[in-house]
C-alpha cells in the first residue's frame, strides 16, 4: 500500500460490502458498483447477499440483504477472504455477515447512524451496545448521518439511499465519475429522465458526502490492457451463450436462481429469431423443448436441483429416444426446498444417476462466467453429435457473480446447422448404431423416407418396439459406447503447479477461482501442493489416474454435504463428498476429500486451512504449517 500525490492510498485489492434490509437496494448499488469498476479496467467478482426468506423482517440479522464486491488490479476469480470495508444500513445486518466470517480484525464500517436518535428506545439502546461490541470484535466503525443527507433530496430516503451510497464508494475508490453517471442512466433509463436525474442527483451528493465526512480514499489501478471486454452474470452469459449456440428454443419454468437467465432471454432472443417458452410447470417446460428438439432444433431447458428432479422421466426420454436436448442446472442448496438463494453443488450425483434404468448422458460444469456461455455452445454441438442431452452445470455463485471477461469472437462454427429435410437413405435404420461408437444418424420429422415411430420402450434399430434380451442388452451398449467415444476425444486435464507434489487438490464448478488462489499462495509459502480442475464429469476426462499417482495425496474440495472421513463411530467410514465419490469408483485410488455447505461460496483462506490440516496430519511439513491452526 502507498500513498499517491493526490493523498489517495493505492491499493491493488479491496473487498467491499453493502449491506440493508430486504428491499433498500443494496443489491443493486453493488451491481453497479462492479460494474463501474470493471469498466475502468479493474478486476471484479462481486457475490449477492440475498436473504432465504422473499422479504424477511426489518432489521433483523437473518434478513441481510446486499452484495460483496471485490475489486483487484488483476483478474478476480473468487469472492475473497474478509472484507476491508462495509457499508451497513442498520447495525442488526452486519450480525448476518459477522456469522458468516465476513469480517476480520480491523474492517472498516460505515454505518448508518439513524438509529441511534430512533423513537423507540429498545432500538436506540440496540444501536448502541451493537456499536460497543463491533469495537470489541476490531471493527472500524464510522457512524455517518446517511439517512439524513438523503432526506435533504428525497422525502423517504429509502428509495434513494442505495445510488448516495454508491457515489460514497465511488469517491473512496477513485471511480471515473462519467463512467458512473452513464452507468446510472442505464439501470434506471426506463423509468424515464426525471428518475435517472434524481439518482445522479443523489450519487453526486454522496460523493461530496464522503469529502464531508471521511478521512481516507483509495487508488486501485487499472489491470493491464486485455482488449475488448463484458461485463456480465454467469446467467446472462448463458443467455448469450444460448443465441450464440443457435438455439431457437429455450423453455422453463421460474426457478431461483436460474430464473434471470430467462429474463435476458426474453428481451433479447426475439432478435435472432428464437422465443422463449414459459411453461406451466417444469415437466411441461422439459417436454416443450424435447418436443422441438425431434423437429430437428435442438432446444435447452433451464432449472435448478428441484426442477431437474422433476425433468427425471423425460430425460429418460431423451436417452432413449436419443433425442438432442441440452439441460442447464443452476444449483442450490438443497434438498427439496433448501436454500433457493444459497449455493451448493450437491447435484452432481443426482445428475448421473437419478433416472430409472441405465440412461447415461453427457455431463459437463462451467467453472467460470465465460465458461457458462462457452460450454451452452458446447454443449448444443455435443447434444447433436452424440444424439442425446447433455446436461451443463452451473450454480448461484456463477449465476449472480459479476465479472469482465473477453468480449468472444463469434463464428458460424457456433452455431445450429439448418435442418436436413433431404431424402433418407432407403437403406439407414433409424438406429443405425456403429458398433464401435454407438453413434447413429439421425432422422428428422419431414424427410422423405425418414418416418419412423419414436418410443421410450426398448427398441431395436428399426425403432420397433422388442422386450428380448438381445434388444435390451444391445440397446444399453449402444447408448453407453456414446460416452465411451466422446471420452477418447477428450484430452487429460491440466495441472495447475507442479505435476508432482505432496497434495493435489481436484475440483469442479465454480470452485476454480478459490482453489487455484488458495494453491499460489501455499505454492509461494513452498508447501507442495497442485490442483486439477475437472469439467467433464460424464464421461470423466482421461488419464486421471496417471496424474493422481504423481502424488501422495489426492483430495476433492466441493460445496456439498460429506461426513468426517473417519465417520461418526469407531470402524466406518465417513459418506464421502459427491466428486471423491465419483473418483474413487473411476479410479480404485483412496480419494479423499473437504467440503462444507454454508450457503455461500468457499474462500481461499478456507480452502488453505483445509489443506494445511490435512497435510499436518498427515505427517507431511510445510514451511509454514503454523498457519493451519
């Protein structure tokens, strides 16, 4: 940290946090707060806080409500550690995030001061043991009259509120004012000019606030030049993803937090020609688009763990059938109901295996925003290839987080071949299965000599309905040889660090960032550790067992339930996390594993502690194993 001439700390990170009650806007100051700063070139990864409940109790430490913004001079992959700086609408919200380890020895707060004037003395007297136990904990805490500047521009603050704060951060931060003003114009342009003129108003106000009231202000400076850049979500990047894969299709029911993808969609799509389809529920909305895709337009669905469950038989349909289709899961927790807002990533088991009968499919999990519109592209290309649904992973970290990425360079290879309505060879069976491959031309609905009955009974290559077992047994090996040719294809995945070690780490999903982060940091401590991140997870990318044995010790680190590996009672084993599971029936190698379900995703820190333990107990020494206490 060093001090410009303008006496500005230049700083190269910061994580921030606003946080309110349900409904104060929180949220969105974040939001733009991001991408204000993304577009000045800082690295960005901003997480929503978002309550369980839709509108939880004001000032009540389970309802807070906002978003963590971390902000780099290079390229931010993960949510960070504890926050630097928080700005708090009331003092109950920041309990929420003080339980949720947010925070550390020496986090700066701004707070709302209102409170502490309120009518009602049991709130007042809240207010202020509440600001004697922040100072307890290490907190830096600055009562600031917030409420009351605001009320000199509107006459209920809380509906403004949200665009003063912003200008404060903005101000703290260095952030290029017309970049803003601009930024604020597009969020609330369709409420008209006299709405955009008062939130500026207001932005404007906090930014001479904070010269007003606050001591200090921080440079973050720019990350090199990386060339055109988006500044986008995890699901409007599966929006564009879906357009830029030539979907025409996309059909869903609402399902959090997979249900803003469908909003972009719904207002851009029509502009390349595609619609998309709101069903009554989600069985409707699975057999909608596996209606369109056997007229020969691969169609995707979108949901989460409750709807997937739902799609189960007509999935099923779709390996039988072997009917394109392309399903994306944004996952969170569960089960049933869970947590709709929180993440997880305890849909993977689920995923392979929650069908009746044998139905093997192609599962594949974005690990990063760009990925999330890259592999849609992917997977409509796989979906078609392979003649059957290829289901893509996300989840709500991914889903809500904000980050730039490189502005992709489209080509026609992305997109939907036009539908073969050419006659059909006389002498090509609907099924007409390569032994080798399994793999199988496929007839579309229209082509002359084409016509054949389609069915979710066993079937021969005819499309017959057949309950012999010669039929059974062949048609299993058929679809199953599918997965065994795409998995040649397949290349092993990298390492990240050293091709040998003490520890190698593995993961999939949104997890990347953090593991990675957490590796470069036991790496320059000199601690032996690597990771391996997986995207394929059906089939499972090849050589794994190569790469594992280069190590004394593999370990899977996930977001989904797992007990203690030495289990709850003396002689059994723990029920391992749901990757370590999957590796260690592919593999036959003692695979162990870390994971956790806190509703929120995994730190670096937590990721480092993990390992530093389990490479103590090991036997194993580190430079710096005094860290992992």
């Amino acid at each position: 940290m060093s001090a410009t001439p303008g006496g500005r700390q230049t700083v190269h990170e910061q994580v921030v946090e606003i946080v309110s009650d349900s409904g104060e806007g929180a949220q969105k100051a974040g939001q733009t707060f991001g991408a204000i700063c993304a577009k000045m070139r800082r690295g960005v990864w901003t997480v929503e806080i978002i309550p369980a409940e839709i509108k939880p109790p004001g000032r009540s430490r389970a309802g807070a409500s906002g978003n963590r913004i971390r902000i780099g001079s290079h390229r931010i992959t993960n949510m960070g550690d504890q926050a630097d700086l928080v700005v708090a609408f009331n003092e109950q919200v920041l309990y929420g995030r003080i339980d949720a380890g947010a925070y550390r020895d020496g986090t700066v707060v701004l707070l709302d001061d209102r409170w502490k004037a309120d009518p009602d003395a049991r709130i007042r007297e809240a207010f202020e043991a509440a600001r004697h136990d922040f100072e307890e904990r290490g907190l830096v805490v600055h009562e600031l009259p917030i409420h009351e500047a605001c009320a000199a521009l509107l006459p209920d603050p809380r509906l403004g509120k949200n665009m003063f704060v912003l200008g404060m951060l903005c101000e703290i931060y260095d952030c290029d004012d017309a970049i803003a003003m601009h930024e604020i114009a597009a969020v609330f342009r369709h409420k008209g000019d006299k709405i955009v003129e008062v939130n500026q108003a207001l932005y404007q106000r906090g930014r001479a606030f904070v010269s007003e009231h606050l001591p200090f202000r921080f440079e973050v400076p720019p990350m090199p030049e990386c060339g055109p850049q988006l500044v986008l979500n995890g699901n409007q990047a599966l929006a564009l993803g879906v357009m830029a894969a030539g979907i025409d299709v996309v059909s869903m029911y609402p399902i959090t937090p997979a249900t803003s993808a469908s909003h972009y969609l719904s207002g851009a799509i029509h502009k390349v020609g595609g619609v998309v389809h709101q069903a009554e529920d989600e069985i409707a909305a699975i057999g909608f688009a596996l209606g369109c895709s056997y007229a020969g337009k691969t169609a995707c669905t979108i949901t989460s763990g409750p709807g997937l469950a739902l799609k189960t038989e007509f999935i099923g349909l779709a390996v039988m059938a072997e009917l394109p289709l392309v399903i994306v899961d944004v996952q969170r927790g569960g089960p049933s109901t869970g947590l709709p807002t929180k993440v997880e990533q305890s849909d993977l088991l689920a995923t392979l295996f929650a069908s009746p009968g044998d139905a093997p499919k192609i599962v594949i999990a974005a690990a990063t925003i760009e990925e999330c519109l890259q592999y849609v592209v992917m997977a409509r290309r796989l979906a078609e290839s392979f003649r059957g649904p290829v289901v893509l992973l996300t989840d709500a970290n991914l889903a809500t987080g904000v980050q730039p990425i490189p502005r992709p360079d489209v080509n026609e290879a992305w997109f939907a071949s036009p539908v073969d309505q050419s006659p059909w060879p006389e002498d090509v069976e609907p099924y007409d299965w390569d032994e080798e491959t399994g793999l199988s031309a496929r007839p579309i609905p229209g082509q002359v000599g084409g016509e054949y009955v389609l069915t979710g009974l066993t079937h021969t290559r005819s499309s017959r309905v057949a309950y012999d077992p010669h039929s059974q047994q062949l048609g299993c090996q058929m679809r199953s040889r599918k997965l065994a040719a795409l998995q040649a294809t397949l290349k092993p995945p990298t390492v990240h660090g050293d091709a040998e070690g003490d520890l190698l780490v593995v993961g999939w999903g949104s997890t990347l960032g953090a593991i990675e982060e957490a590796v470069d940091r036991m790496r320059a401590d000199g601690v032996r550790v690597s990771s391996c991140h997986l995207r394929f997870l059906s089939p499972l990318e090849p050589g794994l067992v190569d790469i594992f044995r280069r190590f004394r010790r593999v370990m899977t680190v996930e977001i989904n339930y797992s007990d203690p590996p030495e289990g709850f009672r003396p002689g059994m084993a723990g029920r391992p996390a749901q990757l370590a599971m999957l590796l260690r029936g592919a593999t036959l190698m003692p695979i162990d594993y870390w994971s956790v379900v806190p509703g929120q995703p995994i730190t670096a820190g937590q990721i480092e502690r993990a390992v530093r333990q389990r490479l103590a107990a090991s036997g194993t020494t580190t430079r710096n194993d005094a860290c992992s206490a």
